[in-house]
C-alpha cells in the first residue's frame, strides 16, 4: 500500500484549521501534520477541553483527513536552547513568562508534556520537533565545542528530555527529531552520537528532512541507511543548492528569496533532491510511515505549489519489490 501523504501544516498557521483543512482535502492530501501554532493544535485547549479535541477530529474526520502527527518545533526548541530574546516570537505568552531564561526552559518542558498528551488525544502516533542546543554557537564559531561541552550538552538533553520521552512511552508515541542545523542533531556524525546516548529510549527516532542534509553536503540516502530504523517521520522538501563563488552555505544573514544566497527551499521536484534514491532507501530500511510536504519555495505561489507537490509525492511513492522475489533475468 502507498504511504500516506500529509501536508505539514506549520508554513499556513496564517489559515483557520477549517480553512486550511479544505484546502488539503481538495488538493488531495490523505491528512494532516499538525502544528502547534495557529489555531492548528492550541495544546492547553486540547488537554483541559473536553470537547476540543473530538471536534477537531470531526472536521478532520469530514474531509477524510487523518492525523498520525503532531509538530512541535517551536516549543520544543526553547527545552535545550540558550534562551534569548528571539524566542519570544517562538513561543505562547504563557511559556515565555518574564523571559527568564531557566523559566522558559522549565515551561517549556511542561508544554512539551502537554503536547505529547494532546497528541495523544488526537489518536496520533508520533509527536515531531526539535531539541534546541545550549552549544550551536560553538558549531561554528569560535570558540569552537569541546568534547567536554559536546559531553555537557548531550547530558543536558538527557536530563531535559527525559520526562517528556517518558510521557511518550506512557501514552504509546514515539518522538521524532528533526535533524536540522541549530539542534544537536544536526547532521549524520552528530545524529549517531546522540542516538548512541539514546539507544535504550526507542520511543526517541529522528525526522527525516533530506534538504538540510543536502546543502550541508550529506548524502541523504546514506543517513537513511544508517539510521532507517529510527526514522519515524519524514518530510518532503527539496532545495537548490547555487554556489557562486561569492555566495555561501551559512546564509550571509540573507532572507530565503534572495537571489546572492548560496541555498534557498524548492517546492518538491524543483531542487537537487534525487526523491527516486531517496524511495528506494527509504523502501529498503522498511519506512511504511507517512510523507509530510513541508512546503516552502521563495519563488512560487504557496497554492498551486502545495496541490502540485501533492501530486508528484502520490507519483513518487512507489512499493518495494516483494521480499524474496527473484530479479528478473
């Protein structure tokens, strides 16, 4: 059978659910991955309203739209981050307080175990996010990380996301990590450290978004090779890599659109992604979970992208060979 084809829903918070919801539908999405921002998902809502969650599973259930995931990436960042001032546009009021920044860290762990309850609710099977890292300044920068503070830093988020993985494995989810630069996980040695500190948590797997390994010059189907039994979503987003000799992968503090950047995200088909090897690997390491379009591109209208992506996933997908079978000759 196909895998489900969802479409993240975190690039149109700016749409009512219903709104947004009708849209997929026509479009030709199988469901939803649902953002906690907007009015997607309001997780204090979903876990002290009785009625809140049965009613969103109705709109839903109308359209033919189904919900296996849940995404919490703005929350979940401030769990491990050095917060600062540029999360309070990340985060609800609630969570943000006074901006003090342990506070926010603490209120963010509790929201995340908010979350992985509403999740529950909502009779999804996984709750996808980031970590944050107290160390990405030191990726890059200088001072540069030590292992000592690599080591710190992979304590921490033991430490941190402990309670919240626990949540998982008492309501029966698993959490997926979006491996991503600005995590701890950020690419394929960093990913295998931190799961190699996690290897007894298997409620803990990683989202699998090949655009960010691409540009930083990962080959995704090799991650997916290594870790395909612990990728427990996956996103599809391509990306176009256009290096000038002037132009950079770290950005230039350019916005997406811009024509000097040395990356920018593609709508699906339009990038270097090679999403037939990608398949195939995916085919091989027994992935039977949903594709998730995380739409973005700079440079097409968001509607026709998202209804076309719709489309080449549905074309994309195929399945594996049955196990056994012979090879023609």
């Amino acid at each position: 059978m196909a895998r489900s084809v969802l479409l993240f829903t975190g690039g149109w918070s700016d749409l009512p659910l219903d709104t947004l919801a009708q849209l997929a539908a026509d479009w030709g999405y199988h469901g939803l991955d649902l953002a906690c921002w907007g009015d997607h998902v309001e997780v204090q809502r979903a876990v002290a309203e009785d009625e809140y969650c049965p009613g969103k599973l109705a709109l839903l259930g109308r359209l033919e739209l189904s919900v296996p995931v849940v995404s919490a990436h703005r929350v979940s960042q401030a769990v491990c981050d050095r917060v600062e001032p540029r999360h309070r546009a990340l985060l609800p009021d609630y969570v943000w307080g006074d901006g003090d920044p342990a506070g926010v860290n603490q209120r963010a762990v509790e929201e995340m175990l908010a979350t992985v309850r509403a999740a529950h609710r909502l009779g999804a099977a996984v709750v996808a996010g980031f970590s944050g890292s107290p160390i990405w300044a030191a990726v890059l920068g200088y001072p540069g990380a030590t292992d000592a503070l690599v080591e710190e830093a992979l304590r921490d988020f033991q430490h941190s996301w402990g309670p919240i993985l626990d949540q998982c494995r008492d309501c029966g989810l698993r959490y997926a990590l979006e491996v991503h630069p600005g995590q701890l996980a950020y690419d394929f040695h960093s990913a295998e450290r931190l799961l190699d500190r996690m290897q007894d948590r298997e409620e803990f797997g990683f989202l699998f978004d090949p655009s960010h390994l691409h540009w930083q010059g990962i080959d995704p189907v090799a991650f997916v090779r290594r870790f395909g039994e612990r990728i427990y979503h996956v996103h599809v987003k391509d990306v176009a890599v256009r290096l000038d000799g002037r132009s950079g992968l770290l950005g230039s503090y350019l916005p997406y659109g811009d024509p000097r950047r040395g990356w920018e995200p593609r709508s699906p088909g339009h990038g270097d992604l090679d999403w037939e090897a990608i398949v195939r690997a995916l085919n091989e390491v027994g992935y039977d979970g949903p594709l998730a379009v995380e739409w973005s591109d700079p440079g097409m209208n968001r509607e026709h992208g998202a209804e076309e992506a719709c489309r080449f996933v549905k074309q994309l997908d195929f399945e594996p060979a049955a196990r056994g079978r012979p090879a023609f000759r």
